[in-house]
C-alpha cells in the first residue's frame, strides 16, 4: 500500500478549532497524537504552508493536506505479567 495525500477544506465548525483536533474528525483512522507526530514532522500543511504545532488555529475555508503514510499505528504499550 502506498502513501496518501488526503486535502479537504475546512469546514465552518470547525471554525476557530486546533488542527489536531479537525484532523481527528477527518481522519478517523489515526490517533489524535500520531496525528500530532505527523504535525510536528512537517506532514500537515496549511493553505501550503507547513505547520509544526498541533494547537495552530484553523478558520473555514482553509486548505489542509495531511501525507497519510501505509504504516499501521502500533501500541508502545506492553504488558508483563510478574510471577
């Protein structure tokens, strides 16, 4: 599977939100913060511009592009069990 890019215009409710937040919405297939990873690596733009900060303010009309790589999130979380 190759790499996506995925542009949309944002929409009038989300006027005055944080991008990781609309990103969230739009993006329904990844975490909140490997969204913000993606953000702060440069692979999220506004209106062509690369941002670099999850909490950036977005206003309707705005152009957003997000590079959706084929990589499947994984869990740093592991679970050991003590006997």
């Amino acid at each position: 599977m190759a790499d996506t890019t995925r542009t949309f215009e944002v929409e009038e409710r989300f006027d005055g939100a944080r991008i990781d937040v609309v990103l969230t919405e739009e993006v329904g297939t990844w975490s909140r913060s490997r969204l913000q990873r993606a953000i702060k690596s440069g692979g999220v733009t506004l209106d062509d511009a690369a941002i670099k900060r999850p909490n950036t303010i977005v206003k309707t009309g705005q152009s957003v592009t997000i590079l959706l790589d084929d990589q499947r999130e994984t869990s740093t979380n592991t679970r050991c069990e003590i006997i």
